[in-house]
C-alpha cells in the first residue's frame, strides 16, 4: 500500500510538473512572438501625421547635432527635442555615435511643397 500511495504521489507531482512547463513554456513563446512582431511602429516624442523614419550611417565626424541640422524639421523639433528623439529610438548611450553605426532618423513631410 505505501508503494501504491508512493507512485501516485509520484504521478501527481509529475503532472505538476508537466502543466508548469507547458505553462512556462507557452509564457515564453507569446513573449518571443510578441517581441518579434512588436507593434510595427516607433513612437517619437513629436506625433505628427507625415512622420515616417529612415535609417542612415554615420560619417566620420558626424554628431548628432550635424545629423539633426541636416535632417530635422524645424516646424516640429528644436535641436534638443530631435536629438532626444534620435536617443531615444535609437537606445543610444552617452549621446555617442560612431562612423559606420546605422541609426534611425525621424523625418516629417514638408507639407508646404
């Protein structure tokens, strides 16, 4: 009878611990899904309509002030707002970029043309 009440018991905890990694494994899985797919958009600090986003490669001697003069809207951005933008998006620290690094831009349409 103790053997009896042994292997069930050991039954028992096994199917436990069966659901658990199901569970845990089902967790993990929308989380890579979800991870993966994301939300197919990036959002800025300025939300306009028209705004889009362009990757581009850092020169030698660029910075992102130079980068914000030739890219930035100034219908929409300050220098400051742009950059902190760019960082953002970006996940950049200290506020270096380097030549050759590939960095998300924001643009927004001129309307006016």
């Amino acid at each position: 009878m103790n053997n009896t009440l042994r292997r069930r018991r050991r039954r028992e905890q096994n199917k436990v611990k069966f659901i658990l990694g199901l569970v845990l494994a089902a967790v993990v899985l929308l989380y890579i899904i979800n991870v993966s797919l994301g939300t197919g958009t990036i959002k800025g600090d300025v939300d306009v309509s028209g705004k889009g986003y362009v990757t581009v490669t850092v020169h030698n001697e660029e910075t992102l002030w130079s980068i914000a003069n030739d890219y930035m809207n100034t219908d929409y951005y300050t220098v400051e707002t742009f950059i902190d933008e760019v960082v953002d998006i970006n996940d950049i620290r200290n506020n270096q970029i380097y030549a050759g690094e590939q960095i998300m831009i924001p643009i927004i349409a001129d309307n006016s043309i």
